[in-house]
C-alpha cells in the first residue's frame, strides 16, 4: 500500500518535475551561450589590443622594443590601450538586450579625499504613496553613492576698497595702506601668478599657451606680461630657493646629475647649450627622517669647475654616474658611489639587439642583486646593510669573477669588454652600497626629477636667456620639491608669495620650505 501510494504520488507530479527541469536545462544553455559570448568577447579583444601593442612597438615582433620607449611616450601608450578597452565595453554594453542585466563593471575609484567638499543630492521616489495599497511610505534606509565633480578653472575680480574717513572736529582724513602686491599697480593676485608658475615649471604649459587658455575666458593678457609676472616672482622666491639649496647641501648623502637645457644667445642669433645640475635627496628607502627634495642650478657648461663650485662646502655621500668631473671631487670630504643602473642599461642594450648570451647574463646577474634591494626597501640603514652583507655581497663577487672571466675571451674592441672595462675600473664605486645601508643602488630619484624639465624644454623650446635659465632652476626646484613632498604647489606657492611681500623675515625662511609649511597648515587645520 505504501509503495503503491509512492509510485501513485511520483505519477501525479510528474508534469511539474517536467517543467521545472525544463527551466533547468534552459537556464544552462543561456549560461553557456553567456560563457561562449564571453569568451569570444575576450579572444577579439586580446586580438585587437595585440594590435594595438604591435603599433606602439613601432611593428616590430620583440617585445623589448616597449623598453624602448621614453616613458611618456609608453603611458601614451598604455592610455590608447585603456581607452580602447572601454570603448569596447561600452560599445557591448549599448548593444546587450535590455532584459539581460549588463556585466558588471571594473571600478577603479579609489578613496575620495576626505577635505573635498560634498554635495549632497537626494534622488527619491516621485510618488511617495505605496504602489500595492497606496499608503503612505516612510524612510527605512538609503544608498549612498559618491562622484568626482570638477569646476573648470574660473577666474574673478577682487575689487578692494578703501574708504576715507575724516574727523569732524579737525578734519583729519585717515585711510588704510595699500596692501602689499608682488605686481605693483598690476593685474594679478599672488595666487594667479602661483597658477602660472605651477602650469610652466609643474605641469609644463608654456607661457603663450596660457595666454591663449585666458584668451578663451575673453582675458587679454600677452606672453610678455605673463613673463614679467614670472621674472618678478623668480626674483621674490630667490631667498627661499636659497635656503632649500643650503638645507639639501646638509644632507648625508645626494644624488647628482646634470642635463643639458638649450639657451638662446642673442650674440650669434641661435641657441648654446647650458645645464641644469640636479640635487636630490630622498632617504625615505632607508627610513631616514629628511624630506624629500630636489635643487636645479644652472650653469653654461658640464665642466668639473661648475661641479665643484656646487659642492664646495659639502660633506657627504655623492652617488652619480661615471661622467669624469665626479671622479676628481675631493676624497677627503666626498664618498662617491656609482649607479649600477647605467651600467645595466649599456648590458641591455646589447642584450635587446639578440645572440648576446654574455649581456643576457649580466643583466640576468644585476636583476639578481635588485631583487635583494627590493626585499629591503623601506628597512633602517643597518638592516639594509646586513642584508646586502649577507645576500649581495656574493653576487657582486660572483658578478665581478664572470666580468674577469668573459673580458679574457671578447675582442678587446668590442661593446661588451668595453661595458665590462667601464664596470671594473668604477668597480670600488658600485660596491660601496655594500657597507653603507644609506645608499642607494642608482641614481633613479634625480633621474626622475629630470624628466619634468626634459618635458618643459621639449615644450618650451630652450630659454630665452641665461638669466631666464636661472629663473627657470629657482622656480622648477620649488614646485618639485613641494610635489616631492605631497603639497598642492599652487596653494603653498600662492600663501608663501602673500608672506614674502608682506616683509617675511629671512631667519624664518625655513619655516616656509615646503614640509614645514605643509606640517603647520596640518597642525592648524586640526586645531
């Protein structure tokens, strides 16, 4: 009886398992129809980006030739490829049925800093009546979302006055002084002419391309006078690049380097070629308690005099390349340390052309002793130096015996001895991170810190003058450092301008640089 009741039950829902499976079975196909979709989404996109990675590499089938690439010309390319990407998926996404929920999107929003101001909208029901019985609805709960807005840059008029009150009785008349003004009798406020320094020397938008940019606002202010306003400023600054230059002279150790800045020369009707000569010092790799900071000085030409001249009163660690002038700085008050970067970038170059097995390994070898530096970045000097005792220490003896061995067996003219020649004889130089956890294993800070004027003379051109080079040195080394540091440029530059025409006193200009600045505005905000 219980058995017959069973199979009896089975029979009588059998059309409902039948249906529910149905759904089953269909719900299956739709996913793998979705999976196929997707799949062959991905394969045409990765074929499309291959494309377009084929056209950065300049058609060629290596993928070193990326490595080839200046790094501004690789994020551009890097940007296309991001572009295309989401082009892509929006172009699907318009395309998608609108009953088939979209996929969900990659987000890569990040934290919203906190003192931006927030604009609260609120986005509610027209009909705040129930739509099943119409009662009225109450608030239970809500979703909250945030979005970067921007204001495009707008400018304004500040229209100052100055009545005159006279005295009744004796007739006296008094009036307020003038406030002080970098530009006397001129246009600009101290934060307009901040604004052009930081989008020339930060941002490196030249001097008639601002023009142009307040031209679109109906703003009628020529090239010339935009130069006066940054002639007058370099010369009010010069105190406080002064003092940033004597503050990173008292550093333990600096990274040196020199790049050429072309310069017109009124004499001959065509450009010279001067330098700028880069200081930077960032000890943050070591845990070291000095902010972060770069000085540019220019000078007419690269030789060991204008070095010299530079460094006269330092004592300290110089780390730089192999350029001759460096060699012949005095060893009593000087350490220098060589930049094992450059002497793997002349081993790549070699190793990219293909059939190069003793450059491949030398690079293989000095990757091998960046992997040790990676592992301690962020330690003490001491843990550091331990680490590089016991790690590096083998494979820079271990790199030096291959050297020995393969400069025995290469033709004494060719690009390899000649790499290996130049590693040996400034081998002391490389090694010196060994017993010295301060020091870095290149010169990659002031490398970088040169690539913002490398994009301020492409753009610009060369200077117009030695004195607009000058100009050029004091104001880029302000707005670096203050980048360096995490402080917004404009507004640091705008607030220091207002205190130095307003009679700063010089014995206080430390409190000015850019970390003591930022460190003030921060105690002062959380008062």
């Amino acid at each position: 009886m219980c058995c017959r009741w069973i199979v009896n039950r089975s029979i009588d829902s059998l059309p409902d398992d039948i249906d529910e499976l149905r759904t089953v079975a269909l719900n299956a196909i739709a996913e793998r129809d979705a999976a196929i979709a997707e799949r062959d989404r991905v394969i045409e996109l990765n074929d499309r980006l291959r494309g377009l990675l084929r056209k950065a590499q300049g058609f060629e089938p290596k993928s070193e030739r990326l490595a080839k690439l200046h790094p501004d010309q690789l994020n551009l390319a890097l940007e296309d490829l991001e572009q295309a990407i989401a082009k892509a998926e929006a172009s699907e996404e318009n395309r998608q049925a609108a009953d088939v929920p979209p996929r969900k999107r990659r987000i890569n929003r990040g934290a919203l800093p906190a003192h931006l101001p927030r604009i609260h909208e609120t986005v509610a029901p027209a009909d705040m009546s129930c739509p099943c019985c119409k009662s009225q609805m109450h608030v239970i709960g809500e979703e909250t979302s945030e979005r970067l807005d921007v204001i495009p840059t707008q400018y304004r008029v500040i229209v100052t006055h100055r009545p005159r009150f006279a005295c009744r009785g004796c007739e006296k008349i008094v009036e307020a002084p003038a406030p002080e003004h970098l530009i006397k009798s001129g246009l600009p406020t101290e934060a307009l002419v901040a604004s052009v320094l930081v989008a020339k020397y930060g941002w490196h938008v030249p001097l008639y391309r601002q023009s142009k940019m307040l031209a679109s606002q109906g703003i009628d202010l020529d090239r010339s006078t935009l130069a006066f306003w940054v002639g007058y400023a370099a010369a009010e600054l010069m105190p406080l690049y002064g003092r940033l230059k004597a503050n990173l002279l008292t550093s333990a150790k600096l990274a040196v380097d020199e790049t050429p800045v072309p310069v017109l020369d009124p004499g001959r009707g065509q450009t010279k070629t001067g330098y700028f000569w880069a200081m930077a010092r960032d000890d943050r790799p070591w845990g070291g308690t000095d902010p972060p900071a770069v000085v540019y000085t220019y000078a007419p030409g690269r030789g060991s005099e204008h070095l010299e001249r530079l460094l006269a009163n330092y004592r300290g660690i110089v780390q730089c390349d192999g350029y001759a002038p460096y060699k012949k700085l005095s060893a009593d008050r000087i350490t220098v340390a060589f930049c094992w970067s450059h002497l793997r970038r002349e081993f790549f170059k070699i190793a990219e052309r293909g059939d190069a097995p003793i450059a491949t390994e030398a690079v293989a070898r000095i990757a091998q002793i960046y992997a040790v530096e990676k592992d301690v970045r962020g330690t003490s000097a001491d843990a550091r130096r331990a680490a590089r005792q016991a790690k590096s220490r083998r494979l820079t003896d271990a790199l030096k015996t291959f050297f020995g061995h393969q400069l025995a067996r290469l033709s004494g003219g060719s690009d390899t001895a000649k790499i290996i020649r130049y590693g040996l004889r400034h081998w002391d130089g490389l090694i010196r991170f060994l017993d010295d956890g301060r020091i870095e294993l290149d010169t990659n800070i002031v490398e970088r810190s040169m690539r913002p004027q490398a994009l301020t003379r492409k753009n610009a051109l060369f200077a117009g003058h030695d004195d607009g080079a000058e100009n050029w040195a004091i104001l880029a080394s302000l707005i670096e450092t203050a980048k360096l540091s995490g402080v917004d440029p404009h507004a640091w530059l705008a607030d220091v301008l207002t205190r130095l025409i307003n009679l700063w006193p010089n014995n206080r200009l430390d409190e000015l640089l850019p970390w003591t600045w930022a460190a003030a505005r921060q105690q002062q905000l959380a008062a």
